[in-house]
C-alpha cells in the first residue's frame, strides 16, 4: 500500500468520525465513502481489505474510544473494536471482489450500496455480537425530511441512499479524464439527485402535513431521569409529579437494581405509590430468576389502582456487560385504561426487531426505560440518545425514553425531539404525547431491503467466483 492510499483510508474514518454525534456534520457522511470507494476500485483484493480495515480503526476507535470507561484497557475493548473494524474490510473485500470480476461501467455505483447494507445489516442485528452503533443512517437523526422516508425503508434504507451518493461521486471523480461523453459522464449523478430530490421532497411534505394532523388520544408523561437507584429518592420525585395529573409516570431502567431482595417490601411500596399518585407507573428493576445466580432485567407496569398489569423482560442484554442476566423472549403489548403500551428496555431500542413485533401487537405508544450509567461519558449518551429518532419514524410512534443519568426525551413520530433532559442531571420531564394505530410499510415488511441485499451479495459473490474459474 502507498502512503496516498493509506492517507485516503484515514481521510474516510476520519470523515465518518465527523458525521456522527457529537460533532453532528452529518451532511460529510455524504461524501465520507467517496476517498475509501477510490483508492479500493484499482486495489488488489488484499489491499482493499487492508485499507478498509484502517478506515474501520480509525471510525470506531476515533467514535467509540469510551469503550474504554466499560472494558478499561484490555484485551475485549481492543478486540470488539478490532471486530467492528472488520466489517468495514469485509465490505471493501466483497466490493472489489465483485466488482473486478463482473466488470460494467456502472458497476462502482450498483454494487456498493448493495454490499454496504447488506455487511451493515449483519453487523447491527445478524450474529451473536451484533452492534448496530454507527450504522450510516444515523447520522442522519436530525435530517427531518430525509427520516420521513424511514416508514418505507428504516434506517438501512437511509445507509443505502447515502452510500448511493458516495458512490456516484466516486464514478464521477474517476471518469474526469474519461473519453466518454459528457451526457454518459453526468446521467449517473442526474439520476441520483433526482431519486434523492424526490426523498427530501416527500419528507418536507409529510412534515408540512403532520402540523395539521391530530394523532389520537393525548396522554400527558412524567419521566423520572435519576441514578440514585433509591426507593426513597424516586418516589420523592415521582410524588412531585401528583399536582400535574399525570397519566403515566416511567422510571429508568435499573432503578432498583436489588428488587430482588425484599421484594414484597418494595412492590407494596410501588403499589402504594402507584395508588397516591392515581397514575400508571413503568419501573425498571433487577429481578431474580429461576436459574441460581443469574437475573432478570424488568420493567413493571402498575395501573393507577396499584394492580400489577404486566412485566416485560430485556430481550436484547449487552453482551459483556449483562452476562447473569437472562434473556427475555417476548415482545408484550399490553392493555391499559390509555391504551396499548409498548415497553423496550435500554439496548431493545437499538435494534429494529422488537420495535417491529411491539408495533404488530398492537402497541401505541413506545416507552423505553434506559440506563446508561454517568460513568460512561457524554459522547456515549449523546450518541445512544441519536439513535431514538429513527425508531419512532420507523414505527411511525410517539417514544418516552426514560434514561437514567441522560439523555431521556420525549420524540413523536416524525422524529423531533419535542422534549429531552440533558446528560448528569437528575430531575423530572413532563410533556404530552398521543397514541397512533398506523402501521407502516417498514413495520409489516421490515428487513425486506436488507434481506435482498444479502441477497443480491450472495448471488454477486458466487456468480464473480465462477467467472474466475471459468
């Protein structure tokens, strides 16, 4: 590898590191790809996959050096960023290993939107590890009219579209000296701003439209955003939320992190909480399981007459952080006097498929209690939190997101952020949200892109290895 090429990798993560939270220069991930797309297109195979490696180290470790305050600095935090980095390498192997043996002009610009969504979509929910963090389409949380377009195709949807662009940009910078015509050089860029100008167009409408669209029912919240893990403490300030009449009242997760011990103790406590301030009450707690030594990670939904309505437990755990606690196995929605409330818990968030079963179970609103932990940092909650914002588009539902130092907020369902707490205060959010029945394209045929993706990737991969041995 030349220095050029080395320094055009670099110049990629670097790009990407900008595109997402906390810096928030997302309009770069537009052209983020483009220097890594170049130098890969002439690259031998084990070139590419080096150089794609050293775009993937120098994006998660310049975005998830924080790992750190988790893992410290050991042998896993090296390893799972290492691991991530991969990926990057895996797609600029399976890239230049197609595109050099199914040779076509426009090959560059097909192939790489196809190969990127397809090893993204793996890494964020296929395998034990999956790791959704950073995925393209996020860093475009605050884009409103380009998330309108999550309903159809969820946020990898969005990952192809930018990875579209970059690639076009990349054609075009390698045809300069071409002796094609200009009509042949331009139609491929005229093409792709016409797909997104129709994209962006179509957002601004459906935002323009939401302001005069009544939703449904309204249902005023109370988030409780404290890390004191104290009974005392979060009733003191869930009390303080009597005089507002609120209709629900959520707790973070783990906000009683040994409910386990004296358990009848503190649910006749919750109860009687439930009762005195005459509201629903979602509680994160640790509970125990039927497996000595090992837990569950609970979320108890009290009615305003102190009744136990259900529980939902964590289905996704954090791999390497929650490794006694066993795995919940069902998406839940459950019937209240408000209607149909969806409960996620923390890391359920970050991927799509429990979002998907809640909302096909009738579930109208989204609450999420969450937990991330002060000591992790600001960056690692600001970038968590950016994640909220394309869920609630995606499933077209209002989300309450009760963090436990930060950031908890309050989003609808076009992904403004009505209301939010910011990171290492504790305090109370109080904000209206309404219940919505729609369904949408995304949540009836979820993964319906990425799968084709992996798809077309297989069929590409297997095709380009007969060609090489024909």
């Amino acid at each position: 590898m030349t220095l050029k090429k080395i320094s055009l990798a670099i110049l990629s993560g670097l790009l990407l590191i900008f595109s997402f939270p906390p810096f928030n220069f997302s309009i770069l991930v537009w052209i983020a790809l483009v220097p890594l797309l170049i130098t890969i297109k002439d690259a031998k195979i084990k070139e590419a996959v080096n150089l794609g490696a050293i775009t993937g180290l120098v994006l998660y470790c310049g975005s998830l050096w924080w790992f750190i305050r988790l893992f410290g600095p050991s042998i896993t935090c090296i390893g799972l960023l290492s691991l991530l980095a991969l990926f990057i390498a895996l797609f600029s192997f399976f890239y230049r290993f197609v595109s050099s043996h199914i040779p076509h002009p426009i090959s560059h610009i097909i192939f790489a939107p196809i190969i990127w969504v397809a090893v993204e979509f793996f890494r964020s929910e296929c395998y034990p590890l999956r790791f959704s963090w950073l995925s393209l389409g996020y860093s475009q949380w605050q884009n409103l009219p380009l998330l309108q377009s999550a309903p159809l195709f969820g946020v990898y949807g969005i990952s192809f579209l930018i990875v579209l662009v970059n690639a076009v940009i990349a054609h075009s910078i390698g045809e300069v000296q071409s002796p094609k015509s200009k009509v042949q050089k331009i139609l491929p860029v005229i093409m792709v701003a016409i797909v997104i100008g129709v994209f962006f167009t179509y957002g601004k409408w459906v935002i323009i439209r939401s302001k005069i669209q009544d939703q449904g029912s309204k249902i005023k919240v109370a988030i409780i955003q404290d890390e004191s893990h104290s009974l005392t403490r979060l009733s003191f300030l869930t009390r303080q939320t009597a005089k507002e009449r609120i209709d629900l009242v959520v707790w973070p997760e783990y906000s009683l992190p040994s409910f386990f011990e004296g358990r009848e103790e503190k649910f006749e406590e919750l109860t009687n909480l439930a009762k005195g301030i005459k509201s629903h009450l979602i509680v994160g707690v640790i509970d125990s399981a039927q497996i000595p030594g090992k837990f569950t990670n609970k979320a108890l939904l009290l009615s305003p007459q102190g009744d136990l309505i259900g529980e939902y437990t964590k289905i996704h755990t954090v791999q390497f952080v929650e490794g006694l606690l066993v795995p919940g196995k069902e998406a839940k929605a459950f019937d209240t006097s408000l209607g149909k409330l969806g409960i996620e818990i923390c890391y359920d968030l970050d991927y799509t498929d429990i979002t998907r079963e809640l909302i096909k179970n009738g579930a109208q609103l989204l609450v999420v209690p969450n937990y991330d932990p002060k000591r992790w940092g600001r960056i690692q909650h600001i970038q968590h939190s950016a994640m909220s914002p394309l869920r609630a588009v995606e499933a077209k539902r209002y989300i309450v997101r009760a963090a436990s130092s930060g950031i908890s907020q309050i989003i609808d369902p076009y992904g403004r952020i009505i209301k939010g707490l910011d990171f290492g205060i504790s305090d109370i959010l109080i904000g209206e949200v309404r219940l919505n029945k729609e369904i949408s394209f995304y949540i009836r045929y979820g993964f319906l892109l990425p799968y084709l993706c992996q798809g077309i990737t297989i069929g590409l991969f297997l095709f380009a290895i007969f060609k090489r041995r024909s």
